[in-house]
C-alpha cells in the first residue's frame, strides 16, 4: 500500500516538474507575475505589479499560489527527481 502511494506521488511530482510554461500555462493563463516577457522589440522585460505594491494588502489568490507551487516544484525538486527516479527505475528492474 505504501509503495503504491509512493509511486502515485512520484508520478504527480513529475507531471508538475515538467510542465512548461510557454505550451501548457500560457495557453491557460497560469503565468507567474514575476516571469519574464518576451518582446520582439524591446527584448526581455520584467513585469511588476504595482497594483498591491505598498498597500498592505497581501491577499493572494489561489491560483497565483497553485503557479507558486508549480515553481518551487519545477525548481527546488529538479535534481532529487533525478536520484528518486533512477532508484525507482533500479529497484523496479532488479525486484520487479
């Protein structure tokens, strides 16, 4: 039963840890406020938004906290995939 949920949740933290902004969230709407625009004529910009800036107010929608995760997960979990999926892979081929 654990190993079941082990793999379940390996499998989920794959799928997020290769989403792609560009294809994927862009086409949906799910950009970061911090991500960077790409612009033929000006070249790389940084969007900020002004609108909270200084207000006090730190309400944050659930879907800017869903796209923060989907972040921290693209970057913090990079590297352990790679050693967690390897050894999966490894003890999937030798106990099968």
């Amino acid at each position: 039963m654990f190993g079941m949920i082990f793999q379940v949740s390996l499998l989920i933290i794959n799928a997020i840890a290769i989403l792609n902004e560009d294809r994927f969230l862009a086409k949906i709407g799910w950009l970061s406020s911090s991500r960077q625009v790409r612009d033929a004529n000006t070249g790389f910009q940084q969007s900020y938004d002004q609108t909270t800036y200084g207000s006090g107010s730190s309400e944050v929608g659930m879907k800017d906290r869903l796209v923060d995760l989907i972040g921290a997960v693209r970057t913090l979990m990079r590297i352990p995939l790679i050693a967690i999926n390897t050894l999966v892979i490894l003890y999937e081929l030798v106990w099968g």
